[in-house]
C-alpha cells in the first residue's frame, strides 16, 4: 500500500464498510490498541475514528531523511495509557525501524495543547536520561522527543519505535 500506514488508513477510510466497523470497534468501551510503526501511523491517520485522538500528529519522513534502524532509550511517561499503567518513569531501550517516523503537529499550539493533555506516553531520552532533541538520540527529528501518544481515555497507544520487538534483557 503506498503510503504506508496512511495508506492502510485510507483504505478504511474510503471504505463505508470498513470505516463502520473500525468506528464501531473504538467506540466500545471493552477494547484496548496498540499500533506499532506503521500501525502508530494508520492509527494517527484514523484519528477521525478514535475518540479523544483530536491533538494527534501525523508521521512523516524523518527529518534526516533516511531509514534508522537501531536501539534508542525511551523514558514512559505519565499518560492515561492502559498499556503503560504504572510504568511512568521506567527508562527503557526499544527498537527503532523507520523511515517515516517524525511526528508533525497541525500548529505549535495543537503540539503545546497535546503536551498539556498528557496524552505522550513516552519520549526519546538521551544516555543521561534528558528529553532528546537531535539526532541519533532522537532519530527522526520529532518534537518534544515524542515516541508513543495515547489517546484520552488511554485505551488506544500508538508507538512509533517497535516494543514487540524489545522482550529480553539481553538485547
């Protein structure tokens, strides 16, 4: 699908059977998401779908204009995100594999709003634990060192670095 994950997104959205049932799926109170990647950017392009979603970025090319794939440190911050309940202040390695990766906001007060909200759930931090903000550190350029949002009611968390693929502490 061109696009990526805004591609995907788009075939849901142009799609009056699918969009139904994507809709349906995130107005019930009983589910939980995670979108990892080109999850995390379908997700952010169906944010029209997922309630309390209104201060999502969109992904776009990384700001040094190339794919990174390696380890980052992300630190978990507090935000309503089932899936990281009592996790706030854990620093942790996670993969990174993305070329599309850069979160862009609408407007500096939409980014200031999401900020304000709570809804990031975890940044890029550097080795001494500070919010990262160049590069490799931050490797795409996002503000405010954004990794992952949840929405409001935190049963939706969108990661761009990959935590399925972080499981041991080997790695």
């Amino acid at each position: 699908v061109l696009g990526a994950g805004e591609g995907w997104a788009k075939s849901i959205l142009f799609n009056s059977v699918a969009r139904a049932q994507f809709a349906e799926f995130f107005a019930r109170p009983d589910t939980f998401t995670l979108g990892s990647c080109n999850g995390c950017q379908m997700l952010s392009a169906l944010k029209s779908l997922i309630p309390g979603t209104e201060l999502w970025p969109r992904f776009v090319r990384n700001r040094g204009e190339q794919f990174e794939a390696r380890f980052a440190l992300v630190e978990i911050l507090d935000s309503p995100s089932v899936l990281l309940k009592g996790m706030a202040g854990s620093v942790l390695p996670i993969a990174v594999a993305h070329g599309e990766g850069r979160a862009e906001f609408a407007s500096a007060q939409q980014l200031a709003e999401c900020e304000r909200s709570g809804l990031i759930a975890y940044r890029y931090v550097t080795q001494a634990g500070q919010p990262a903000q160049r590069y490799p550190a931050n490797p795409n350029g996002s503000p405010l060192a954004i990794a992952a949002l949840a929405n409001a009611d935190g049963r939706v968390t969108i990661t761009m670095p990959h935590p399925e693929r972080s499981y041991r502490n080997v790695q």
